[in-house]
C-alpha cells in the first residue's frame, strides 16, 4: 500500500503529543489587539491542546500522527 500523504495545511497547524493529544496555536490573536484586554492577550500567548471533539476532526488530515 503506498504512502499517505499529509494534509501540508494541517502539517503547519497542528502538532500531536507522543500521548496523541493535538496541539494547536491559541485562537484571537492575528488583529484587533487594541480592543482586547491585557488579560486574553497574554492567557492567548503559546499552544493549547484541543477539545477531543477537535483533535478526531484534525487526526484525519495527519495519517501517521
């Protein structure tokens, strides 16, 4: 059986943990930072894991994740 090929927007988005968990950049943050509180600025900064819900939608697009 040959190779599958990995979704490459998915490749640059996503990032599964040897648990399987999914990582995954903290939403809001592009523009309009002006508007936002101090508060969401910085508990937005770094990676979250997402939902289960979530990560079954991404794991489809990462075959070998």
């Amino acid at each position: 059986m040959p190779k599958l090929k990995t979704k490459s927007g998915a490749k640059k988005r996503f990032k599964v943990t040897a648990t399987g968990k999914v990582m995954a950049a903290q939403a809001g943050k592009r523009h309009g930072m002006i508007k936002r509180t101090t508060k969401f600025i910085r508990n937005a900064r770094g990676t979250t894991t997402l939902s289960e819900a979530d990560a079954r939608i991404v794991k489809q697009f990462l075959p070998y994740a």
